[in-house]
C-alpha cells in the first residue's frame, strides 16, 4: 500500500492525465465523427507513456521491450485511426461542397446580379490607406469569401468586419492571391478573430513586415555563441571537480563533455532551421544564453518573417525540442547502457529522485544498482540529463519559448497569455527555493513574456495530431523537471 504522503501526489498525476484527456473530448465533441477519431488518436499517441509512468508510480516496472510493444501496438492503432479519419473526413467533405453549393444557388437566386459586391461606405479620410488602393482591397471580397460590412481604421491599415463564408484556411489563400493580383506586394492580409470571437480581415503595409538582424545584433550573436562554448566547458570542468578558469591547461579533459553539450545544444537550432527553412519562413541568428551551471540555457531565436499559420508555428516551435530531446534521450540511454563499474563518474544515488524522467529510465536500465549509495554512470549519462533539462526549461508554456509557441499554436493567444501568467506565478514560487527558477523568471518576464505576432491565418487551428504531439512534448517536459519524494523513489528502488 502507498503511504499518505505518496497518495496526494499519485492522486494529482492521475487527475491530470485525466484532465488532459477530457479536455480533449470536451474540444472533440461538437466535430462529431471527426472530432472522436481525432481525439482517439491522441489518446493513443499519448498511452504508452501514460501507462509506463503510471504503473511506474505504482511500483510496475515495465522492461525495454515491454516499452517497445507499448509504442509498436500504440503506432499501429494510430495508423488504424489515420485511415478511418481520412475516410471519414472525405465524406465531410463531399457533404460540405454540396451544402455550400446550394446555398450559393439560392443567393445568386435571390440577389440583383446587376449589383457587384460593395463593403459598407466609411469615410475615406479616416483610413491610412489611399484611396485607389483602398478600392482595390474591398474588390477582393465576394459572397463566396468573406462578405465585408464595414471598414474600420487600423494603425497603418484597416480592419474589415464582415461574415466568413467559407473554410479559413481556403478563403485565406484565396483573398491572399487576389490581393496580391491587384497590389503586388504592398499589403499583408491577416484573418484574424476580434474580441467577439468573429472573423475579420486586417490589411496592413507590408513595411511593417518583420526585419531581418542588423549587423551589430549578429555580432552580439557570435560573442554569446563564444561565450556559450566557454561555459559549457567550464560546466564540463566542474562536473570533473576542477575549475577550466584557474587550470586552463586542463582544457582537453573538458572537451567532450563540453562538446557534447554543444552539440545538443547545436541539435535544437538545427530543428528549427530545417522546419522553418521547408516553410519558407526566415529565423534571425540564434542568441544563446551561456550559464556556468550547465554550459547554457539554450537560445532566443526570432522570426524574421511572418508565419502564414499557426501549423508552420507549431512544426517550427516543437522541431527544436524534438531534435535536442532526441539527441540528449539517445545519449541518456546509450549511457545509461555503457555504465559499469568504474565509469568516469560516481553519482549518489540521490540524484535520480531529481527527475521522474531520468529516474524511471535509470531503474529499467541499471535496475538494483540505484539502491548502492554510489552509482557508477558514464559520462554520456550526464550530458544526455543535461540536455534533457536544457530541452525541459525551454518548453515550458511561457511566451516566445518553445513551450509558449507549442499553446499559442494549439489554444491560441488568449490561453497563451493565461499560460504565461500561471509559469511566472509558478516561477515565482518555486524560485523562493531554487536559484534556477529566479533565472528563469527574470528571463521570461523581460526577453520572452510578449507572445508571437499572429500569424498571416490565426483562425485555422492544428490538427489533432499536432496537438496530441504538443501535450505529449509538455508532458515529458513535466516528467524531466519533477522530481520523486524520496519516499516513493525508495519504493521503486531508487535510493537505499
């Protein structure tokens, strides 16, 4: 049986998990069908490590190849769902147009088609753009878009009100290209929800566009990357016991681990690269955070382009964590598996009640060696935890973070704001006791607490399957930073 101290925290893991899921049928449920199939995916892309972190709390250790059969039956059944969701997505489909067909007979029956398509008479002088180009921008709305009833001064631009008659994403494109048939490139086109939840299109100057890094940013960038790689071999020197500073002399001893830290730390910045480079969408140089403590904090990257949805914001936010986390996860395990007695480092069995991650990977792979007081790990154990924290702090819900972009993409702004407001709380909290968390929150609250610009389409939604990505992305990062109570981590072996 569980102690009463234990209870309380079995009991949260389980409502959470629990929450997550049910918030996803709560979101699923008014698409019928779809909505089931969708969310059943997620349900299955997140189970297996559901099921291995709760029977774990339950003292059920389950072996590597009882993982491996978890995730090969969870990806079969997720290939199963794809097809069926596929099928039944067509059939909606085919409804859809048929509906929208008819509806647009019966208008095109009932309107004068001697009469074009106007938007509500506003006075001209009240909007920044001129006239002539004015003109041309309510000519690109229609019955079949986006129907527009009034016009409104917006910055440098205008907002227009009106009624979406249509599918966001396909009206988007469509305005999109008429607009740029008529302007060229002089305007950007956002479709957008106002406070009432409605759509409206908002036209802008392009010269507001985002702009590229000038030459004294990049030179920062460089002398934070040199700074960075002095950091992570002086981390590298004091998990050897010595300081790099005062014994420089001893710099070969530091490199590997040091640039094993890089490289991860490198790994994260090429995951967003190669997303963002496949959308076509522009990344400033990255700034990194150089910290003594663990070589580096990872990086501050910005876009220098606007996204055209919140999918690119997701795939390019979650490509940076995925390709560090792979990296660091596949040096973990391979450590973990080439520890023996006399390897490089020697860690008190302690420090793996200090994440639920780690721990729970530890025990599969080194089984009854975490109850001696000193554990024999190699050195890629180390690197592999380190990165695994590196990837965990950046994907917290917060801002311009990963973690931040992965909600705005998924639950957009207004969630991301609550969101941000909630981990500088937490931040808060627990910084009373942690010197890292203070960091953190100083971090967050002056560089990264604003949320990204929208994106060029903020209506149209991730699918279901980038959100089962997101919360598992969110998850791991949970069980990376929370530590066990050494009363449950020496039920499950881990500790004397």
């Amino acid at each position: 049986m569980f102690t009463s101290s234990e209870t309380p925290i079995i009991a949260a893991i389980v409502l959470v998990a629990f929450g997550i899921l049910g918030w996803g049928y709560y979101r699923a449920r008014p698409f019928g069908k779809l909505g089931i199939l969708a969310w059943l995916q997620s349900v299955v892309l997140m189970a297996p490590w559901l099921l291995f972190f709760g029977f774990f709390a339950a003292g059920i250790y389950i072996n590597i190849v009882g993982i491996l059969l978890l995730l090969v039956v969870s990806v079969g059944v997720y290939v199963f769902l794809g097809r069926q969701l596929r099928a039944a997505g067509q059939d909606a489909i085919l409804k859809q147009r048929a509906t929208e067909r008819i509806a647009a007979q019966e208008t095109n029956a009932t309107t004068d088609t001697n009469n074009p398509v106007v938007v509500a008479e506003v006075k001209l002088e009240a909007i920044p753009i001129p006239e002539e180009d004015l003109n041309g921008i309510k000519g690109i709305f229609g019955i079949d878009t986006f129907f527009a009833t009034k016009t409104i001064a917006y910055q440098e631009g205008a907002i227009f009100e009106g009624n979406l008659r249509g599918e966001p994403e396909q009206v988007h494109d469509r305005l999109t290209k008429s607009l740029q048939a008529r302007l060229g490139d002089k305007y950007r086109l956002f479709l957008v929800e106002n406070t009432d939840g409605k759509p409206v299109v908002i036209v802008l100057p392009s010269r507001n566009d985002p702009r590229p890094a000038q030459l004294p940013q990049k030179v920062f960038a460089v002398i934070l990357l040199i700074a960075t790689i002095a950091t992570s071999l002086e981390a590298s020197g004091l998990l050897l016991n010595f300081d790099l500073l005062a014994n420089p002399a001893r710099l070969a001893e530091t490199l590997p681990i040091g640039l094993g830290l890089f490289t991860i730390l490198i790994a994260h910045e090429i995951g967003h690269w190669v997303l963002a480079r496949r959308h076509q969408v522009r990344l400033s140089w990255p700034f990194f955070l150089p910290a003594v403590q663990i070589g580096s904090f990872g990086a501050i990257t910005r876009f220098e382009s606007l996204l055209p949805n919140r999918k690119v914001l997701f795939d390019i936010a979650l490509a940076g964590p995925a390709f560090g986390g792979i990296v660091s996860l596949v040096m973990l395990v391979v450590g973990l598996l080439l520890s023996h007695p006399g390897s490089l480092f020697q860690l008190p069995n302690q420090f793996f009640q200090g994440s639920i991650l780690v721990g729970s990977l530890a025990r599969v792979v080194l089984g009854s060696a975490l109850q001696s007081p000193m554990v024999n790990i190699h050195p890629l154990v180390v690197v592999g935890w380190l990165g695994l924290v590196i990837t965990a702090l950046n994907l917290m819900p917060a801002g311009q973070l990963d973690g931040g972009r992965i909600v705005q993409a998924i639950y957009g702004r207004k969630t991301a704001g609550r969101a941000t407001f909630a981990t500088l709380i937490l931040l808060g909290i627990v910084s009373l006791g942690n010197p890292l968390a203070m960091y953190w929150a100083f971090v967050i609250l002056f560089l990264q607490r604003d949320l990204e610009r929208p994106s060029l389409n903020e209506i149209s939604e991730p699918d279901d399957a980038r959100a089962a990505l997101g919360l598992l992305a969110l998850f791991l990062m949970i069980t990376t930073l929370l530590p066990l109570t050494p009363a449950l981590a020496g039920r499950l072996g881990i500790g004397g």
